[in-house]
C-alpha cells in the first residue's frame, strides 16, 4: 500500500513580473520560508509571471531575482512557467517533449520549466494550501 | 489536499489579460476533476455581458465563448451590487449565470472556497 506524505505543500500562483511590483518578491520571501520550515513548495508563473526565471537580469539597486531564484530552486522549489503565456512572450523555442511535458527554452534559469496549465491543476490537488500574488 | 477551487474575477474583459487567465485556468481545473466555481464582482461582471464581438472587432478570443465551455459544470455568479453600481440588469447578462448578493456571494465563498484564486 502506497505509504501517504506527511509533508504539507504549498502552491503560489504568481500573476505578474518581476520589478513592476514587489509581488515576485513577496512570493520568493514565502517559498523561502516555507522551504525552511520543511514544506514542499511550488511557484506556478502566469501571466507576465512568465518573465521571473528569465536568464541574464541585471538590477542597479533592487535584489535581483534570479539569483534568488536559483538560490530556492537549488533547495527545493519547483518552477513551472505556462506554456500559453510564455509561447507569447517569446520563450518557447521548439515542439513538446513527449517524455517529460515540457517545452524548449534557453532563456531560462535552470530547473524552471516551461509547461501546460494542466500542470497547475495538478498542483492544486496535491497542496495543502494555494496563494495567489498579482493581479 | 485541495479538491474545489473558486476563481474570482475582478477585472474587466480585453483590455488586460485577466479574465482569459481566470477562466482558461478554469477549464484546466474541470479537466482535472476539480469542482470549479466563478464569481464575478466588480469590473469583472462586464465579462458576462451577452452579445460580445471581441473576434470580429478586435481579433481576440471571446470571452463569452468561454463561459459556454465551463458551464456545466462550473457555477458561474454574478454580484448584485456590482452590477447595481454599473447600471447593469440581469438580461444584459448571458443566460447561464445566476446572480447573487453580497450575503449569497459570502456562502459561495465559505462553500467553495478551499483555494481562491483572484484575477
């Protein structure tokens, strides 16, 4: 019998880019954390959200996101980008792999994904909590 | 784990990419056998108004569409008020929403409300 987790999940749903708000800093602050305390967490991009894992950010004065970025997928963090919104925004660079679900790109930080809108669906059941950031 | 989830529309429709996110996020989530309810307030109740030509004036999906693949089974709601504050009746409306007020809105919320997603 297949043993059930004990480990609670937490899904964040973010809705806009990086730097036009403090939402991607928000959202990085709470995997952050729960990631420390021992949850697993997941960071759904949507929308202009697509932006976040984008290779090569520079920031004059504000913390750049990517490295933070990096830094939470080093230590956990799952990242899935969604296929419509980044097929749009110029980051889908080839057909689907059949094997895995996911979409080609070089534009990304790796560990973060490009993949379908399904894949959040799936996140949905198996979270003990969902956090919307953005608008 | 998260079995319903309540997408809330705020927005209204074309002029940002809000409600195709709510409601495409939608389909994904009956697809995947969760219970799936919308509700619209605020500028989000104009998305449910009938008669939308968005693809021949714009040349952008329309949103109307949308709500005909969701429901059933989704529940679609409208928030009385803030279709009062817009000067906007009930047959303005597509057929297929029920419209409720703010007490009706909160219960939908309590009832539906495991995960809520707001746009």
């Amino acid at each position: 019998m297949k043993e059930m987790s004990t480990t609670k999940t937490l899904t964040i749903y973010l809705l806009t880019g990086p730097y036009t708000s403090q939402c991607t800093d928000i959202a990085l602050d709470i995997a952050e954390k729960a990631l420390n305390k021992g949850y697993k967490a997941n960071l759904f991009l949507y929308m202009d959200a697509v932006h976040v894992p984008k290779k090569g950010q520079k920031t004059l004065r504000f913390p750049k996101v990517e490295e933070r970025l990096r830094k939470l997928i080093s230590i956990g963090l799952r990242v899935k980008a969604c296929v419509r919104c980044a097929s749009a925004r110029g980051y889908v660079e080839g057909e689907q792999d059949k094997e895995t679900g996911t979409f080609p790109t070089t534009q990304y930080v790796n560990g973060a994904s490009i993949t379908s809108i399904y894949d959040f669906s799936d996140w949905i059941k198996e979270s003990d909590k969902v956090i919307t950031l953005g608008e | 784990m998260v079995n319903s989830i309540l997408i809330m529309i705020t927005k209204a429709p074309y002029g940002r990419e809000n409600v195709y996110g709510g409601l495409y996020t939608a389909i994904a989530c009956l697809e995947r056998k969760l219970s799936v309810t919308v509700v619209l307030v605020n500028d989000g109740v104009y998305s449910a108004m009938k008669g939308q030509a968005s693809y021949k004036t714009l040349g952008y999906p329309n949103i109307e569409d949308l709500f005909y693949a969701l429901f059933p089974p989704a529940k679609i709601f409208v928030d009385q008020s803030s279709m009062d504050e817009r000067g906007i009746q009930k047959e303005d409306l597509i057929e297929i929403v029920e419209v409720i007020d703010e007490e009706e809105l909160l219960n939908r919320i309590r009832e539906h409300g495991e995960a809520i997603i707001t746009y």
